[in-house]
C-alpha cells in the first residue's frame, strides 16, 4: 500500500478544502471573532510563511503560551505543517519551570497572550535561545515591552503568504508537538507527540464509540490548548470539520454556560472543577443547555455526585474518560455495552464512574507483586499502557525515562482495577496509597464516598504517619457554602460504607484543597500541611 | 511515541478481552450458529495452530473459497494473526481465472466451502503449489472427493490449540490479506492489504461520520467476503465489539429481510443489485425493519428511485459509498453536511445520490487534459485517490501498475465531477465514456435517469460506432414485469431531461442486463450483444 503518511498538515488542508463555510467562534479578551475554515486556513498558510521568515526551520521548536482562541487554533496547525515543533507551554507554572522547560526545549520562537506577556518579560534574559517573540493580541501593532525583537501576530499574519504550500517533507514519525508534564514533584518532564500519534489519537476521538466527533458537533474544549492539546479536540474538530467554539481567557461558569447556549455547543471537555463550577452556575441561574450530546470528563476522577447531577437532574451525558500527558492523551472512555443499557440506574451510574474501557488502538494491563491482575473488579495494580498515541520516553531526560517506560510499557503509577467487562477504574496513585497494617487503602475511594455527600463540595484523603498501622487515612473536607456537617456525622458516613480499618482517624475542614495548574489535588502539599496540623 | 504496529491481531484480542459475550450469528448450509467472541477468539487460535502444523509459514499466502459465515470471519484473523496472508477468492471466477489467481498468488493451503468444492476438483492438477485443503464444513469428517489431502475444518479446530499465542513479529507494513479484481478485460490483477492499510480504514469506518460502525451494532455484510474483504466490515465489526450476523450462502432477499427482522440488524453494507431484490422482496411481504439504522450501498452507482424508495417510502437511511478493490475500499461516502439538513428534499437527495465526501485520511483529485478540474460539479475528470490505505501496485504486474499506478496516486478509471461542498460523483468509466462530436456523453447520467423512471427496473447505455458523430448512444432496458412502455416514451421521458445530443439513438429492450460476478454491467458484452443486434 501507499507510504502515504499521517500527518497534521493534511488535517488542516481537508478542513479548508471541504468545511470552508463552517467556523470557529473564538472569544479573546478583544472581544468575540467569527472565523471561517477558509479564513483559518489562510491565516495557517500566512503563519507558516511568517515564522519561515523568522528563521524557523524544520524541527525546531516553537512555544506557545496561550489561552484557548483561535489564534492558538492556528499556531497548532502553522507549527506542525512546516515540520517544527509545537511546544504548548502550561501558563500557570512557576518562572523557575517556565525557564527550565524553555530552555530545555530551546524554543526558537514564542508566541505569547498580551496578558502573558509579563511572565515572558521577567525571565526573558535566561532564555537565550529564544531568538523572536510574538504577541497574539488584536493589534497589528506592538504593546511597549522588553521584549526584542517583539512581533504582532495580526501583523504578521496579514504580511505572510496566504497561499503558502507545506512542502516540509514529514515523515509519520517525526516530532509534531510537545508538552511538559505538570509535576507535582522534581522538573517537569517532555513529552514529545509525532505526527502519526497525533493523527491516531484523532481519528479514535471521531469513533462513533468513544467521543464520536463529527462534522455536525460544536465543540467547545475547555480544557486549556496549554496541557495535552486540550486532549486533542482541536485536532480532531478541525480534521472533521466541526464547528468549534474556543472560550479564551479566564472563562469562568458564568462565560461556559453564556457560549453553551448562544453557539449551542454539543460537546466540551474539561476536568472536574470546570463541571463542578458549571453545576453551580446552571444550579443557580437559568440556561439552556439543551444542545449538548455530551460532555467529556477527565483529568482526575470525577466525584459519582458530579456525574448523577448532570446526568439525572440535568439530562446532560457525561462521560468520564482517562489519559495523561504521556498518552496524548485518551486512553480510556465509560461508556454503557449495549447489553447494560437496561440495568438499574444505580448500577449504570456505577459504571459510568469508573475510568472505562482501552479505546481501539491501544492495549492495558495491570500488575502487582503476583503478576497481572484479574479482570474481577477488586484486584489491584498499577496501569500499563502500550500503543501509537504513547511516548516511549521523557525528551532528553533518560533517568526519568528508564523509571516510567519499561518493557516496551509505559508504566503510569495509577493503581487500578478492572473488572469483568474490562472496565479500568483508577483507585489510587501509587505514591497515594494508604498502608495501613500491611494492607491497601485507595484514597480515591474514600474520597469520591465523601464527595459524594451531598454537603461535602470537595474532599482528599492523606496518609500520616501511625507508630503502631504505619500510616493512617486523615480526610479533608470543604464543605457546601452554608452547610453544616460534624467531623463525627461525616465519619458515621463512611463507617456505613467502608470496613472500619479504611475509615479516616481524623476529618479536617478546610477552605479549599489544594491543586495544580490543572486542578489536580496537590496531595504532596496537602500531607505536608495537615501534618503540621494534626 | 512507540513504534507499536497497527495489526489485525490486535483487533482479534480486543474483541477476545473485551467483548466475550457479544456474539456472531453465522448462517451455513448446516443451519444457524451463535457463537460469541470469545468462543471465536478460541477457535481463531486453534485455527491458526492447524495451520502451522501444516506448514504454513510467515509471509505464505492461505486461500479461501467460501460464503459469508463465522468461519470465514475465523479465517479473516487467524491467517493474517500467524503472519500469513489471507487471499479472499471470488467464487464466481471461471476456472481458467481462478487456476490463474491460485497460482499467481502461489497459495499454500486453501480452505474451501463444501458446495464449491467441484470448483477446485476440477482444476486440482493445475494448482501445484498448494500442498494442503481444508473443508469448512460442519462435520469433522471430510467428504468423498479427489482432493488430497483434505482436512476438516472443525477437526482441525476441534484439535487446535485454544490458547496458542500470535508470536509472529509483524511489521504494520507486512502483507495481511490479498484480493484479485474482478477483470472484466484481462487477466485478474491482484492487490496486497497491509496490516496498517486494514488497520486504519477498520478505523476510518467506526468514525461518526462514515459508517460510524460500533459496539452497539447488529452488522449484517452482505457483499461477499471474497471481494474487497466485504468491504472491510468484518474487521471493524470484530474490532469494535459489534454482534455480527452472516448471511451465508444463496442468501436470497426473503432470506435477508428474515435475518434483518429477527436479529434486528441495525446496519448492512451492499451493491445496488442486493437493495433492489431487498425492495423488492418487502414490498411483496411484510417485515419489521425498523432496527437498521444506516444501509451502505456501494460497487456501483445507486439509482436515485432506489435511494428514494428506501429512505422515502421504508424510512430506511440509504448511503452512498464508493471504493474499488485497490482501496480497501472505502474512499468517499455521501452524508448531508450539518448545513444542509434543513434543505428541501429533492435538494437532499441529490446530494445523497452522490458518491460523496472523501473520508479522513485519504486525499482526492481528479484531472482531465487542462489540469485539476473545479469544485463545480460540472467539470469532469478522472478521479485519482491517495493514502494509507489506497493500493501502489498490482502484485507481480509491472506493466498493470504502470498504468495505473503513476506520481504518487491511484488513477481509478473513473470519470467524476466534484462540487463545490467536496461531493464526488462518478459520472462514467474512462472507457465507457460516449464521445460523441468531441463532447463527452456520460452513460452514467443516462442510466441513472433511466432507472429513475417507474417503470423501469434496469438501463445500461453503451455507444454505437456512428459515421458522423464517431460514436452515438444506444439505450438497453429491462422494465419491471408487468410494465408496458414504449421506445418513443421512453426517449420522450430523456428529452425532458438531457440537451437533445445526449438523447440516444434507439432503446433495446432486454430480459436481464449483463453482469459481472460481483453484480457490475458488463458493458464491454453488452456492447458487443448489442452492436450485433442493431
């Protein structure tokens, strides 16, 4: 058969030729832009020629600090289809990993979010090899900055050659984009995504069993373009040419549920927080979200009271899915088999809260100290993961690597179980484990029971330190505004579902959990903080 | 990322893990099977054990001869799984074609069905490099017969090993099956699927904007397994978990509209020919149809009374696909765009009637003497096909695929216009095209106004050699029984539709059209018929 490549350039190149009436609703902080697929396309061809000018070449890398807009939109295709790289940098980071990972990946080019430019200024005498800086503003005109040489995006979009043609020869393989991981410990590792994962990953978001991205979706990603390429939905979306709406900068509730209803969005993604917020926004205020078919759920594991809210109060599906930076990231989706459709509500729901099933493409498997574990739901190991979407390896950091990818797996620290039908359902990270007398306590577990109480908002679970158990649960709780809960009732809450050797020593209430840049409990900080409490 | 293949193994083992209760129901001459995947991923391996006892080595080609049923679906993962190459022949080949095919292919083994077993008898002594044949029958006892030597399928299974494991080291590029056109000029020219080629248009046909294949279909292909792999269906149904039903063999339209009500089939996947007996057939009887979902029709073009009838009358959604043996074969596929389901109908159907949108991951184009034709449905050229997928030559025939495989793409043969929403519709052959003045007349456009007459059942057009105009159209026509219509109607009904030049000379009326096995207009007899008769 024909060599022919898989690459991005053809994605966007199908995009122009056959969606070129649909568009792409892009809120900025200059307010809303409507963009068709011809006019993206163009401004795509102006942007290669552009950073071409600019002296990039192929492979170099090109970093992007940036919210979710169309202008990002573009940077993702102009970058790949040159054959350079695609570096999203996650915004939220300290300077200290900003100039680490810029340096680490030597980006040539950055193309920064006017209201980003700061970050970019403070550090910008310890990133040598950044040779150009691009401001994705609204202006044809540069902001009064440090930075040298500085461009305008507009400007340089409107100077660039709109009939530009990607004649980079790109080999599947070759890298496409990047992205650092988000460590909650040491320096945040490289991930690298070639052309042909990508391209993989989106063809298995557009089956009609896992995301089933279509021409006839409005697809709102909420996740930000900065971390893991906002799952991949950018590329898909365009590559099937659906209508997307990218909800920009600081796009809180309020902002999600307002682009909901006027663009009648059919499907986004986003982590927990994002629907936990949106809960209390739709709770709280009228909207019609009638046009959505689904939302996509990942990140951490989302609370079974998130879930049955908007899926029996709100009539919205919501569909839990699974994956990391390393993975491009979908691994796993929950979705019902045919046959369960008619279960009982409880025991769909109770399905639909676990991680899912290995999407085609890939292969799974956990292990423990006996070997490989049983597909009975109980037994526990950590996750392992083999396919095209997966990196093989952290970007020039071979002691981290040797401790993630072995043989030919990539070994993910989630410890899981998977039951009958083949259902992954994360219980723990590794390093999050309770061991108490010999014996596992899942924190998730614990976790998602208290958080699903109904006067329970968030809830983590932390091991400390027990002289005689060696370590013992503590939970933390933040309760609803306005709800009153004793730590005596919330542990009589758990007895009713737990063993009593799982059940917490102590509860503690808090303002909030601490999180990562991508919402993820900081459970490092949190063990230290209650430590120091307790 | 990892450099893991893409290979019908792993399809095989998905369904095995994942989907051990779904089942497949599999009509033989022996009755109604029902097997489920995990009973098939056994004998999958069994089968593959059998036949390396028999010698069958990495790269050897295995033949079939047989009808849609499980064992043939065994034999689609079992061969390519051992690293062999699954070589899928068309039954209805006369003997000379099918003694050359077995031995251009040097097939080593060939399973055969126990009806077409005369077929091969008869040309035994002219097949020398198969060592070995196998009767997939129900007995575990091989008929009396001349072959030698002879095994029983469900012997070799029965005493296979169940849990033989597929070490074969496949690259994703390595052959995996193998098909022989069905030549209506010529020797039959063979095409090589890949492992990767199988894997991706497996994946191409669960996205939601193709057939959107997946778990929660009743898959019923009816295009034979030996041609074009039945369109590929029966790898993305294993893949994806969906319940498949086989129709067997002489599956007569009564026998299909009997399986599509009591299995409820929700999707099947045929040329036209099949979808007029269907029609037929439940406009004479009563059946519940109501679970399909979605029919693909392809092979050749769909008349638009047919599409009428089964969306409009049946309310029976009717695609239109395109594909040849040389692209797996799905290339284009005719969906409404999201835009443009509120159009009228009229409107919606003729864009339905089209071949379509080129699917994700293949590229188009087509050309005639100045170059790349427009995107306005009126220009016509010959349509040339790119990718993963798309095959570069013919097995062992340089001077065949130096004519069709030329600067990086497949030139089909087939005349097409492209509007300007990307919708390909094949107007003729090359060859078959009527040239007539020096313009172009498309016998396509005729027949398929034709048969969209009431009263008529089939057309062909075919040319006439003329002294004046080089070549003039002639009308051959089979109407529905019963139905009286006359020469002079008939080209009354054509004048109202076409410029006076395109109207034919004369109307031949006919008991039947000629055929290719694989139920194409033979034009090339039919012209030489008619130049006869005129």
């Amino acid at each position: 058969m024909m060599n022919t490549p898989l690459t991005i350039t053809s994605m966007i190149e199908r995009a122009e030729k056959y969606f070129s009436k649909k568009k792409v609703i892009s809120r900025t902080q200059g307010g809303i832009h409507e963009l068709t697929y011809k006019d993206i396309g163009k401004r795509v061809r102006a942007l290669s020629s552009a950073l071409e000018e600019l002296g990039v070449e192929q492979g170099d890398r090109v970093g992007t600090l940036a919210w979710n807009h169309h202008r990002h939109l573009e940077a993702y295709f102009a970058i790949p289809s040159m054959g350079a790289v695609l570096h999203t940098i996650n915004i939220r980071l300290p300077a200290e990993h900003l100039i680490h990972i810029i340096n680490h990946a030597e980006d040539k080019v950055l193309l920064v979010d006017p209201d980003l430019l700061p970050l970019i200024e403070k550090i910008a005498d310890q990133i040598p090899a950044v040779k150009a800086f691009i401001v994705m503003g609204e202006d044809f005109y540069v902001p009064e900055s440090s930075l040298d040489p500085l461009y305008a995006y507009e400007h340089l979009v409107a100077e660039g050659d709109k009939t530009y043609e990607y004649t980079a020869q790109i080999d599947e393989n070759d890298p496409a984009g990047m992205c650092y991981t988000s460590a909650t410990t040491g320096k945040p590792k490289g991930v690298v995504y070639s052309h042909r994962g990508i391209a993989l990953h989106s063809m298995s978001l557009g089956l009609a069993d896992t995301a089933a991205l279509s021409e006839s979706d409005v697809s709102m990603p909420v996740v930000p373009m900065f971390h893991a390429n906002a799952w991949g939905v950018p590329f898909s979306a365009t590559w099937f040419g659906a209508t997307q709406v990218l909800p920009g900068p600081y796009a809180a509730p309020k902002i999600l549920a307002e682009l909901i209803e006027t663009y009648k969005v059919t499907t986004s993604a986003g982590v927990p927080t994002i629907w936990l917020g949106l809960l209390k926004e739709i709770e709280t205020n009228n909207y019609d979200l009638s046009s959505i078919r689904a939302i996509l759920c990942g990140g951490s594991a989302a609370p079974e009271g998130l879930i049955r809210a908007f899926e029996l109060k709100h009539g919205i599906p919501f569909i839990h899915a699974y994956g990391m930076t390393e993975t491009t990231p979908l691994v796993t989706l929950a979705r019902l088999k045919s046959y369960q459709s008619d279960l009982p509500e409880d025991d769909r729901l109770s399905i639909r809260k676990k991680q899912g099933l290995v999407v085609p493409g890939l292969d799974i498997k956990a292990i423990n100290d006996s070997g490989e574990i049983k597909h009975d739901g109980e037994d526990m190991g950590e996750l392992l993961i083999r396919g095209p979407w997966i990196a093989d390896e952290y970007y020039r950091d071979p002691d981290k690597s040797v401790e993630t990818f072995r043989d030919g797996w990539l070994h993910t620290g989630d410890v899981v179980t998977i039951d009958e039908e083949g259902n992954v359902e994360i219980v723990d990270r590794t390093k999050d484990l309770i061991k108490s007398g010999g014996e596992w306590i899942s924190s998730v577990e614990l976790e998602n029971a208290l958080m699903g109480h109904e006067g329970i908002f968030e809830a983590a679970v932390v091991s400390m330190p027990d002289p005689k158990w060696q370590e013992r649960p503590v939970a933390c709780v933040v309760l609803h505004e306005g709800v009153e809960l004793s730590k005596e009732e919330i542990l009589a809450y758990l007895e009713a579902k737990f063993v009593k050797w799982w059940v917490p020593d102590d509860v503690i209430f808090m303002e909030e959990i601490p999180k990562t840049s991508v919402g993820k409990f900081l459970k490092r900080t949190l063990r230290d903080q209650v430590r120091e409490m307790v």
